[in-house]
C-alpha cells in the first residue's frame, strides 16, 4: 500500500467515479502494483511436475476476492488429492496462448498499458479519447481495461 499524498491516484479517481456519493471521504491509502495475466484473463492451475506435490495458480487479473475464494478451492482439491469439481473444472491444466517474445512483449505490454491509462483518464475526465488510445487498448488482454 502506498499513501496518496501527491494527490489522488489512478485507483482513487476511479473509485470516486463508481461511487461518486463517497467523495468525500477521506481515503487515506490504495494500491496498485503488478498482476499477473494470461492472455484470456483466466488463471490456470496444474502441478508443477508430474510426480510433484507442488501445485500453482497463475494468471491472477487482478479482478477481486472472489477469484481468490476460487482458486483457493481448486489448490486446497489438488493438494488433498480430490477429485471433485474444483480439482476437474477447466481451469486446471488449461492451456494458453503465449505472449511474443521478448523485447517485443516488454514494449508492447508497456505501449499497450500507457494507451489504457490515457484512454481512461479521458473518459473519466468525459474528453475525446485519442484514436490511437482506443486502437492499442483493443490489444490487452481481455478484462484488463474497465469498459
């Protein structure tokens, strides 16, 4: 968590657009940091090797508590050894496209995230939104705009 003394943050500005009857209360932390993403927005969870007892759920969005509540079910069934809906539903052992390669992933991803931010902002701020905005947030993954 980072406090919001240099003035309100992406986060902030947002949720005061949601909520616009909470504006005046004082918020005095939020957070925003790395995620971790598939190209479909969906986690996938498997075992690390074949004859391994270590399990993983990647590709968090970012999206909230409830994913997590989820996930936490499909881990806690693949660790016990059930075989049960969590254990068997489709995100286990799902596949996903891959991103480029680098370089090209680390200047897309950073290329794509900086025409989010500014498409945001003019919407938030009800501006004509830059076309060429528009155009590049079309390439992020799915769900990780918020229209």
């Amino acid at each position: 968590m980072h406090r919001t003394a240099a003035g309100p943050s992406v986060v902030v500005r947002d949720f005061h657009r949601y909520y616009p009857m909470l504006r005046t209360v004082k918020i005095t932390h939020d957070w925003a940091g790395p995620i971790d993403r598939t190209s479909n927005s969906l986690p996938i969870f498997g075992r690390l090797y074949e004859d391994s007892k270590i399990y993983y759920g990647v590709g968090w969005s970012g999206n909230g508590v409830a994913p997590s509540v989820v996930g936490g079910k499909i881990l806690a069934s693949l660790a016990l050894g059930q075989h049960d809906e969590w254990s068997e539903c489709g995100l286990v052992a799902a596949a996903s496209r891959s991103f480029p390669p680098e370089p090209i992933r680390f200047v897309g991803a950073h290329v794509v995230r900086e025409a989010l931010i500014r498409k945001e902002a003019a919407e938030a701020l009800e501006k004509p939104v830059p076309r060429l905005a528009v155009a590049l947030s079309k390439l992020a993954p799915t769900g990780l705009e918020d229209k």
